[in-house]
C-alpha cells in the first residue's frame, strides 16, 4: 500500500462530492441541531415523539438505498440518483419553516431522508469506482470530513442567527434553504458520471445477493452491532437542554460533536489504509463507551462537553471505516446494492436504537438511556476483542 499518498492524489469526484457534503450537511444540520428545540418548546412534542420521528426517517432512507443501489448497479449510472437524491433534499427544507404540527415536521424529515435514501449508495459507490482500492480509506476519510465540517457550521450559524433574529427560529429555517441550494447546483454542474466497467443490465437483483459472500455479511453484522449502540444525535441536544442549556445555544453540542468527527475522519481512514482497522474499531467502542457514561453523569458542561467531543471520535473513527469495509468486501457490479443493504441494515438499528433510547428517556430519565448505551457498547467492544483474540 501507499503510504505516502497525498490529499491531491484522490480523484476530482471525491473532492466535488465532499463539497457537496458540506454544503448539504450545513443546510441539514442548521435545521437538525435546532429541530429538537422546535419540536418541544414551539410544537408541545415529547422525546418519544423525537425518537419515533428521528428514527422512522432514517429507516427510511435506509429502506430506499437498497432500491437506489440495486437500480444504480442495473442502469449503470450513479449521478441521476445522486443529483434527485440531492434535489430532493433541497425540496424539504422549506417544509420545515412552514411546519405548524410534529405531522408536518415528520413528511418534512422523511422526505429529506428519502432524498438521502436516493443518494447514499449511488454516492458511496461513485466514491469506491473512481478510486483507487489502496487508497478507499483516505477517499471515505475526506468526504465524511468535508461532511463533519458542514455539520460544524450549520449549529454555529443557527447559534449566531437565533441571536442575531432574537430567537425567531422560523426564519432561521428558510435561511437553511440556502446551503442545501448550492450543494445540489454543485452536483449538477460539477460532478461527472464516471467512466467504469459494469455489467449494465446483467442479473443485478436481490436473488443475486448470494454472491455477495461471507466477508461482505460479515461486514453489514458487524455495522448493525455498532449501530445498535449508538441512537439519533438528537439526543444530545435535548440532554444539553436538560442539564440547563438555553434553547439558542443548544446547538452548539452538534457543533462540537461534528467538529470532533471532523477532525478525527481523514486521519483514521489514512490510518485504514496503513492496516489499523480492528484498532481503528476497538478505539472507536471504547471512545463511545466513555462518551455515554459521561453523558449519563453530566449536570454541568464540562463532562457535557466531553462526552459529546468522545461521540464525534467515535463517529470519525468508524464511520468512514465502514464504508471501506464494504466498498472492498463487495465485488464492481454489485456495489451499489451492497452499500444499500448495509444502509438498510444499519438504518433499522438506528431506528430500534432510537425508540428505545426515546422510551429510556420518557420512562427512566435521561441518565438511563446512555447508562444504556454504555452497557450495549461495552457488550460490542468485549465481542471484537474476544473475536481478535480468537483468530
């Protein structure tokens, strides 16, 4: 492997599609870090309605990748279901200023998420056709960086127009709209249709998934598991509220989170390409563990903070990882579907997570539900050392 490989060495396309992150991310992140707020304080919602919101959206998403990476692989083309993926988006966000009921907010966030559900595979596996396989790691490091950069400025610019607009949090919705404007114009104009071999029109269905093989379901158990211990970012921001985090500077915790991510997401995925991969994941267990235990313990900012900086590691520690794993683990002309199963797997985990983090919350207390997370985590982490050690 290179272990020299530059930044420049990745292809254009990765570095459009990082941008496009960005600007998307900025837009939905401005608007996600402050739904929680919306949700409770100006619609009456509860955080099982939160939950059922956060996680019925990403299981959707995670239900349409299967169907746009199975028809990305039998149309040969990645950018159409790229760019409608991407329009969609843009088309939602206004839905949310305009939101006067949770029914609202929820056709809102489910048709973001379906736009995301259109995207994700077919983006995912844009990134590992034009890259070179030595150098995937880097390539999934540096989108889910530019991506954690956009999801940084989206909660600093809610925090600074919620003061700016004293508090009048439907404008800084419509404001929202504006970044998510650019990430789609980006995808339009900037981002090629790349020039790879497939198997255009071939036997690309799920009665193919056989031939997936056993390293690639190894790869979607093992994403599942650790999606199974981590719920919606949500969270964060109504646990921030509840420790006596006013409502304007509660997204500030998605900043942090986000810019941790960002920081840690091209050095771990150069670091996946150097071979610490099962490093890479047990760091990230472990990082997740200290991160609900603190969250769980929090009655003041400091351990707050702390705990909410250790979510972001563990999200740039394995995220990135993940998608490597699959991009390698799964042959050319199947990869689209392969990206989608496992967005589906996870998005269903995330979803069963975030109920029950939701339930925990309302039924327990907010403690309970990282007390929790910490436990589930902790099970995971001894899994993959025990599973190391074995081989």
């Amino acid at each position: 492997m290179n272990k020299h490989a530059a930044p420049v060495a990745l292809p254009t396309a990765v570095w459009a599609l990082g941008c496009v992150s960005l600007f998307m991310d900025f837009s939905s992140e401005l608007i996600h870090s402050l739904l929680p707020v919306f949700m409770t304080t100006v619609l009456g919602a509860g955080t099982l309605a939160i939950g059922l919101v956060e996680g019925f959206a990403e299981a959707t998403a995670a239900l349409l990748k299967v169907f746009s990476g199975v028809l990305t692989d039998r149309i040969g083309k990645r950018k159409p279901l790229v760019a409608l993926g991407y329009g969609l988006a843009a088309l939602s966000k206004p839905l949310f200023a305009l939101a006067g009921s949770v029914g609202l907010v929820f056709v809102a966030r489910v048709t973001d998420r379906v736009g995301k559900g259109l995207r994700g595979a077919p983006r995912d596996a844009m990134i590992a056709d034009v890259t070179p396989p030595q150098l995937r790691g880097t390539a999934y490091g540096l989108r889910q960086a530019l991506d954690s950069v956009g999801a940084v400025l989206g909660p600093l610019a809610a925090v600074g127009l919620m003061l700016w607009l004293a508090g009048d949090i439907r404008t800084v919705l419509w404001l929202a709209t504006l970044p998510a404007i650019i990430a789609f114009a980006i995808v339009v104009f900037a981002v090629k249709e790349p020039k790879v071999r497939r198997a255009l029109g071939a036997r690309l269905s799920f009665a193919g998934l056989g031939s997936l093989g056993a390293r690639y379901w190894a790869v979607v158990t093992l994403g599942a598991v650790l999606t199974l211990a981590r719920f919606s970012e949500a969270f964060l921001v109504l646990r921030a509220m509840d420790i006596g985090f006013p409502a304007a500077q509660a997204p500030l915790v998605m900043a942090l989170m986000a810019g941790s991510y960002a920081l840690i997401s091209y050095p771990a995925g150069r670091a996946a390409d150097r071979g610490w991969r099962r490093a890479l994941l047990a760091w990230g267990l472990l990082a997740l563990v200290c991160a609900d235990l603190l969250l769980a313990a929090a009655s003041s900012g400091d351990l707050l903070f702390a705990g909410v900086a250790l979510w972001g590691a563990h999200m740039g520690l394995t995220q990135g990882l993940l998608s490597t794993l699959v991009a390698d683990a799964s042959p050319e002309t199947l990869r689209g579907t392969a990206f989608g199963i496992f967005h589906l797997v996870t998005g269903l985990a995330l979803l069963a997570a975030s109920l029950l983090a939701g339930w925990l919350w309302s039924a327990y207390g907010p403690p309970w539900t990282f007390w929790c997370g910490a436990a589930f985590t902790t099970i995971a982490l001894a899994g993959l050392l025990i599973a190391s050690r074995a081989r």
